[in-house]
C-alpha cells in the first residue's frame, strides 16, 4: 500500500507551478544552471534568473547562452568538472538538444532538466502534450511525469537523488505538463531548504575534470570497446528502477510526502478496467473513476511515474488481475498509429502468461482540453471490449471530422 | 584493462593507440636540403616530428598519419610523400 501523504497546510503557500520548480531548484543548491527561454518554460529559468540576482543561490553559475544546443553543451563541461547542474527547456528546445542529450547519458553525467512538455511543430503549438520528451525516449535520460505542481517540486530534489548516485550517474527529464502545470498556481508545500540538506548529500564524482589531474572523459571508443560502454549504461537504467523506488520511499520518510515510485495505482484492488497514464491528466481521470465507481464501474488508474526506466515488472503486476487496460498516449509514433506507452505496455506483457486486452487512445494532442466526458466515453468503449473483445486496437481520440 | 562508465580515462592513452596505419603517403626527409628551420616540428597537428641529436628531425611513423602538412610547408621542399606499399 501507498502510504498516506502528510501535507502540513499551514506551510502551504500559492505558486505558479513554474515558481514551484525554480525554488525547487534553488533548493537542491544548483553549481551550474544553463538554459535558453522557450515558452511554457521560460517562468521557470527567469524565476531562477531572479533567485541569482538577489543572491538567493550561492556557488551557483548562471550562463546565458545562444540556444538549447549550447544550454545543454555547456552543462557538458560543467558536470564533467564536478558541478551540479541544472537545465529546463520544451518543444523545439529539446530537440535541438537531441545530439548533445545522447552526450551526456554516454559520458554518465548526472544534469537535471526539467521538461516541460509541449507539441512538436509543425504545425507550430505551443501547447502540451509529451511528444517532445517521448521523441527523446532512446537517449539514455530516466525520464519521470508528475501529476501536479507539487509533485514536480518534489521530485526534482528526487531526481537530483536518484541521477548523482554512483551506482546511476545517468541524467534525468523531469517532466511536467506545459501550461497546465508549468503555469498554474496552485496550494502547494515548497521544498523545504532544511530536509532538503538532509535528504541530498553533496555531489561527488569520483573522476572528474581537472587540470591538476588531468583526464578524457567520453573518450573514443573502437568497435572493441563501444558495446560494453552501452551495456554499462543500460545496467545502470536497470538499477535506476530500484533506486526510484527507495528514493520515493526515502522522500517519504524526511518530508512526509509520497506520489508513488515507478508507477502510483488508485483504485485497482477490485478493477476490471485499469487505465494507464502519464501527467497532469492523472487528475481529471482519479476524478472520474471516482464518479464511475459510485455508479459500480468497477475503474482503476495506473499512474505511471517513471517511462525511463521503462517499469515492466511493476506495470505487469499492476494489471495482473484487470480485464481490460486501457492506455492513453498525448503522443504517436507516426507509422505505427499508436502512442509510445500503449506500444511499450502490450510489449511488456507479451511472452508472459499475462493475456489480457489493451487498447490504447491517443490524446490531448497540441493541448486539446481532456474533459471528463471524454474519459467517461472511453471507459465505456472498455466495458464494451470486456463483453465483445477489441475492435479497434488504437485510435485517435477527439477526432473532429468536419475538419478532415 | 577494464573500462569506467562514461569513457573517462587518464590523459595520454593516445600512445598505445598507434595511427600510423591510418596513413596512405608517407614524409620522407632529404636531410640535404634541410636547414633545420623547424617548421615541420612546428606545424605537425600529431606531434610526430621529433628532434634528434644532430639538430635535424625525424618521423615517428607509429602515429604519423600522412597529413603532408609538413611537405606542403617545407621552405626547401626537403620532405616527400612517398606512397606507402605493403
């Protein structure tokens, strides 16, 4: 069982979601932060930006730079050289950073990023949904999706945790839902300065650059070498999946506050039909099972924290007794008309004995509002695959077709 | 050997990697000509044009990787590139 979150109201204050992760931040004591504006980011790095003018982070460097390609670059060198490093960026953003992402997991520097997530152009969408980061799935960051405000703060003092420790040293996205999270504000605790200083030790690489002693970091690999440096990484994401957990579990014991570890389920002791996702829209469907659940449906959820590592082992047991999942996606790999998780899940359970119907909606692209409604719609398309079996595997969902 | 997470490694691990068979033409000196003038010391991008005692130079061919900046530059045309055979 989860345990129960202790929120103390009286230190409860309203932000903007973006306040949330930028005080956050100032709160792990960042070494180096690098970042270049793009909106629904931007509250977050000039928030940051203030914190450093006021003298609110010590020891820390801020470097303004000419696009995301150099953001992250710099955080190259920087975490090399034994800083911790911090950087947020979205959409076009985090594509652009696509070369150096792969940099930075395979020299195994720990940088934090948060991501908040926004629509692909073209079209050009400045809104959410999570096709920015799942574009990004293979490059060898942990990336975790918080629910709300609270647990995006949370966790990027978990993430700093989690990517620093020496059995890890992969880097993580932290991901948040843009504008509905990023710019929301909302009652949230703060991340508390004095737990936080119990709750991380310093970072300390044991190699790192200096010219007193000098060493290559990503250095040339021939064929000889390169296929143990990429077993070694993935090693690493395999014990990230443990790490995630005990450091829930530690976040929990110092500040009281608990959102789940690799995934969070609500509802699925008894649930015939379990949906699964990713975000803020966690929300809205908590909201409805409630709804559908005094009608006698019986719905569950399946909150999924962590898509890198990709938690097979604890999704499978989570929908060891469903008689139907459904997965929705605010994202689609183009060829395959299905979206990135409802691939990866129905991947996951096949050559086990575990058969059971998934199908799975793609969703809330470019921002589309996800009403309740909507969700209700689609959980009674579950009951029908429970009667009659699947009749379309995966689908778009929302359509409007007088636009077509 | 064993590898460290990240490719990090000490500085100088390029000596047991020998680049000479990278090369296709190979600098040969005419120590005729040569007036000691340094430039080809100067201007090797792979350290591989070394003093001798007598104050000329000499190729270390484990790592010279044939570039022929040194015979493009040579004031008094004392280096050749020689194809190399097997």
């Amino acid at each position: 069982m989860a345990p129960e979150n202790k929120i103390d109201k009286k230190k409860m204050v309203v932000v903007e979601g973006s306040y949330a992760v930028a005080h956050a931040t100032k709160v792990c004591r960042p070494n180096v932060i690098s970042a270049y504006p793009i909106t629904p980011q931007t509250h977050i790095v000039e928030d940051l930006s203030q914190f450093m003018a006021d003298g609110e982070i010590p020891n820390c460097e801020y470097i303004n730079v000419e696009s995301e390609f150099s953001a992250l670059s710099a955080l190259v060198g920087a975490s090399a050289a034994g800083a911790r490093c911090y950087s947020a960026t979205t959409s076009q953003g985090l594509e652009l950073m696509h070369e150096v992402l792969f940099n930075i997991s395979g020299m195994r520097l720990p940088v934090v990023m948060t991501i908040a997530n926004r629509a692909v152009s073209a079209p050009i969408s400045i809104w959410n949904d999570h096709q920015d980061a799942i574009s990004q799935r293979d490059t060898g960051w942990l990336q975790l999706y918080a629910e709300n405000t609270q647990e995006i703060s949370d966790m990027t003092a978990q993430a700093f945790k989690i990517s620093e420790d020496k059995d890890i040293l992969m880097p993580s996205m932290v991901c948040m839902d843009g504008f509905i999270l990023s710019h929301v504000y909302e009652p949230i605790v703060l991340l508390e300065q004095d737990l936080t200083d119990e709750f991380l030790p310093a970072f300390e690489p044991d190699y790192i650059l200096d010219p007193k002693n000098p060493m290559s970091f990503g250095a040339f690999a021939d064929p000889n070498y390169y296929t143990e440096f990429r077993y070694l990484q993935e090693q690493a994401m395999q014990k990230s999946l443990k790490k995630i957990e005990d450091v829930a579990n530690e976040f929990y014991d110092v500040y009281g506050r608990y959102y789940g570890g690799l995934i969070d389920e609500y509802r699925t002791d008894d649930a015939d039909i379990i949906i699964m996702a990713m975000g803020s829209i966690i929300g809205t469907i908590k909201d409805v099972i409630d709804k559908l659940r005094d009608r006698n449906v019986k719905v569950g959820l399946l909150k999924v924290r962590s898509f890198r590592p990709f938690p097979a082992a604890a999704i499978k047991n989570a929908l060891k007794d469903a008689k139907v999942v459904v997965v929705l996606d605010k994202n689609i790999s183009l060829g395959l008309n299905e979206g990135a998780l409802f691939t990866e899940t129905k991947s996951s359970l096949y050559n086990t004995k575990l058969d059971v119907p998934i199908v799975g909606y793609m969703i809330g692209h470019g921002g589309r509002d996800i009403k309740v409604d909507l969700i209700e719609k689609i959980i009674d398309e579950a009951q029908d695959v429970m009667k009659t079996g699947i009749k379309i595997e995966s689908q778009f969902t929302d359509l409007k077709e007088e636009l077509l | 050997m064993k590898i460290l997470p990240g490719g990090v490694c000490k500085a100088g691990t390029t000596r047991v990697n020998k680049t000479g068979g990278w090369r296709t033409f190979k600098p040969v000196y005419d120590y005729e000509k040569c007036i000691k003038c340094k430039l080809c010391e100067l201007l090797c991008p792979d350290s591989s044009v070394n003093p001798k005692d007598d104050g000329f130079f000499e190729f270390d061919y484990d790592f010279c990787k044939g570039c022929g900046i040194c015979a493009n530059e040579c004031p008094k045309d004392a280096i050749t590139m020689v194809l190399e055979e097997k």
